[in-house]
C-alpha cells in the first residue's frame, strides 16, 4: 500500500513540472541523440536542468554514457536511482557504465537489487547467468538462467547458455538436448554444433 501511494503522490508532481520549456528541450535532444552528437544533445537538457528531476538525470546519464563519460553517467545514474528506488529502468541504466568501468561486483549487487523488486525479470535472471557461468560459477549460473528458459523456453540465448552451463557441469545428456533444441530455435548454429561435437 505505501508503495502504491508513494507512485501515485509523485506522479502528478513530475507531470505537472512539464513546462513547454522542457519538453522542447528533451524533443531537441532526441534530434540530435539521433545523428549522434550526445555532446549538444547533452547540453540541451542542461538549459533546463534541474537535479531533482528523475526523467533529466535519467536521460544524461543515458547521453553522457553514448559520449563516453562513465562516471558522469554513473553520477546522474545514481541519482536518478535514488529518486526512485522502486524504478527498475534506473537500476538497468545504472549498470551500464558501471560495467563499461568494469565493476562487475557493484553489477551484480544492482542486479540483485532488481531481482528483489522483480523475481521474474528475464533479462536480469539471464545475464546473471551470464556473469557467473564466467566466472565459472556454475551452479549460481543454473539457478539464473533456468528461470529465464523456464519465462522464455524458445529464446536462442537463454537455451544456449544454459545448454553450455550443463555442459560445464559435466551434464552431458541435458547439455545434448539443450543443443539440439537451440538448433531449432537457430539452425546451424555454430555454438550448438561445436558444443555437440564435444559430446559425441
């Protein structure tokens, strides 16, 4: 309950902030994001910036990430993140230049973070997966990545990660299946192909 009132008493507060102004300002910066000059897209949100704005800290720290500039990216990021706690884009913009920084422990305690939020979300569970199996954490690897076939039993990604994963665990007939179904997901797939060659 508190949670609810908590989206519904701030909504009305950001929607009514919406001056003209700022509207135009992020409408110029999405022009100029799409021929690639983050630089002036970023300054078109900073005419109008205000700190305590979670939608102008979300979109530079998406800019100042495209431009390069991780750790400006991280601190509007986190800002953003902090505005809204139980906001999960924040957290999934947060990662990205904390990964580019290659800061894969505070990646992980984001993602577990999410995951508190939201159980189930596919992509989460799916690249956790993918940092564990990795850092040859297999079994931690399994637990993610089962869940995001178990969501998406026909997604290439997942099935094929988690058919490599069994493999590293020495399950070779789960591994064999596996395989052979991301082939149909993929066919001739080279990842499937090799991976089945080292079982025969």
């Amino acid at each position: 309950m508190k949670k609810r009132f908590l989206i519904i008493a701030l909504f009305p507060l950001i929607v009514n902030g919406q001056s003209d102004e700022i509207i135009k300002a992020f409408s110029e910066s999405y022009s100029l994001e799409a021929v690639g000059n983050f630089a002036k897209a970023i300054q078109e949100i900073d005419r109008v910036y205000d700190e305590n704005y979670y939608e102008m800290n979300l979109r530079l720290g998406w800019l100042y990430y495209n431009l390069g500039n991780y750790f400006e990216s991280k601190n509007k990021y986190e800002k953003a993140v902090n505005q809204m706690p139980y906001a999960i884009e924040a957290k999934l913009g947060y990662v990205l230049p904390v990964s580019a920084m290659g800061n894969w422990d505070e990646v992980v305690k984001t993602y577990e973070k999410i995951l508190e939020i939201d159980p189930q979300n596919s992509l989460v569970n799916y690249r956790m997966g993918a940092i564990f199996y990795e850092r040859k954490q297999y079994e931690k690897a399994l637990n993610f990545c089962e869940k995001t076939v178990n969501l998406y039993p026909f997604d290439y990604d997942s099935v094929i990660l988690l058919a490599w994963i069994h493999y590293q665990k020495g399950d070779l007939r789960e591994a064999g299946v596996l395989f052979k179904k991301s082939m149909l997901i993929k066919s001739n797939n080279a990842s499937a192909e090799y991976g089945l060659s080292l079982i025969k």
